[in-house]
C-alpha cells in the first residue's frame, strides 16, 4: 500500500512540475512580447535624445543640462528594470540552478563574481538540503540581487557571505568592504536601481515571514542580514 501511495506521490509532483513549467514559460514568452520590448525601445529612445538634446540649442543650455540630468536618471532606471526583467526571464524560461540544490546555485554565482575580480569568501553550516523550492527561490534571488547591488554600487573589492541555521531560524549575512553609505542617508542615494534591488529582497523575505536589515558604514562597507524562521520540521 505504502508503495502505490509514493508512486502516486510521484506521479501528482511530476505533473504539478510539469504545469509549473508551461505558465513559467507562458509568463516568460508574455513579458518578453510586452514589457521588455517596450522597455528596450524606451532606452533607445533616451540614449538618442540624451546624446541630441543638449546641443540642440545653446541659448537654453542650463534648461538642457537639467533636463539631460533628468533624462539620464530616466535611462538608468529603466536600464535598471530592463535588466532585472530579463534575469527574471531568465528564471522562468529555463530549468534552475536550484536543480542542484542552493547551496551548488549560490557558489555559482559566487564563482562569478570571482571570475568579475572579487576576493570571495563563503561559510555554510548546519544548512539543510531537504528546503522546500518556495524557501531556496526566494533565498537564491534575495542573495543574487544584494551580489548585483555590490557589483553595480560598492566599489567593493571583498565579499563574504555566512549561511546557518539556528533555534528554527535561517540566517544569512553578505558583506563587503565597500564605500558604504552615511548613516541614515537614505537608500534612493545610491540610484533607483539599488534601491528597487532592496525593495524587492525585502519582498521576498516578507514571503517567507522574514525580513532583511542593512548595516553601512562610509568608506567600510556594508552588510545585509536576511533572517527568515522556519515552519516545524523543515531543519530536521
């Protein structure tokens, strides 16, 4: 009996899997016909009339300097979004690195980052294998986005990220010894896209009854914490 009751188990999650896979793919071909298209224009568009418009008319050339500041703050952010939709696309259209597991996805990215120049250093312990997919996605893309905050803003030379489990809690902390940031100077002063980048890791914490803190000091770096509790039974 306990047998036809795992093959029927197996059955119902590779079907599940299989359902999963078309909508991800079904998104993924939706967002790219739409919202990345429209975006991709949207950069050209800017880059041409950032690179025409200041020299269009020299007796308005203060106006034209702050509407180029605009213009190029414009650009970055949706350069920004552009590239976060596409990584996004990315995740849906093919099978995951998290196949593997996480902690096999996060040394991948790590890896790049050493490819990128970065002295990386990387510590996991009592960490479990068995995390449901809702847990390790939401991990994996939380640690991704602090890894492109620090790549696009730092100016960091070293990571260093600390994985463990403790008391039904999971805790991860990623550091770098960057510039950092002037206490209480607020997130938007590094750009739009870090600050869209903080927002949605606390997002995804939040979806797993977590939260995310950040510790900067100027000229020393910054650390992000990432501390998400654990349903009964998820760490045995």
């Amino acid at each position: 009996m306990l047998d036809v009751l795992d093959a029927l188990d197996a059955v119902d999650t590779q079907a599940t899997r299989m359902v999963q896979e078309a909508e991800r793919r079904r998104i993924a071909r939706e967002l790219h016909d739409g919202v990345v298209q429209s975006l991709t224009a949207l950069v050209a568009d800017l880059e041409y009339f950032r690179t025409r418009y200041p020299s269009a008319d020299e007796e308005i050339n203060q106006n034209g300097q702050r509407i180029a500041e605009k213009v190029e703050t414009w650009q970055e952010l949706a350069r920004d979004s552009l590239t976060s939709m596409r990584q996004a696309l990315g995740g849906l259209r093919t099978p995951s690195e998290l196949d593997r597991g996480l902690v096999n996805a996060l040394e991948g990215l790590l890896r790049q980052m050493q490819s990128a120049g970065y002295r990386v250093e990387f510590e996991c312990e009592d960490w479990s294998a068995l995390l449901p997919f809702e847990y390790t996605s939401n991990i994996y893309y939380i640690v991704r986005e602090a890894l492109t905050n620090i790549s696009k803003h730092a100016r960091a030379s070293t990571i260093s990220i600390c994985m463990f489990s403790f008391e039904g809690h999971i805790y991860i902390s990623i550091a770098d010894d960057g510039r950092g940031m002037t206490k209480g100077a607020s997130l938007a002063s590094r750009g739009s896209g870090y600050h869209q980048g903080v927002i949605g890791m606390c997002e995804r914490a939040a979806l797993l009854g977590g939260r995310v803190t950040l510790d900067s000091v100027p000229g020393k770096g910054t650390r992000v914490d990432i501390d998400i509790p654990l349903s009964n039974g998820l760490m045995e």
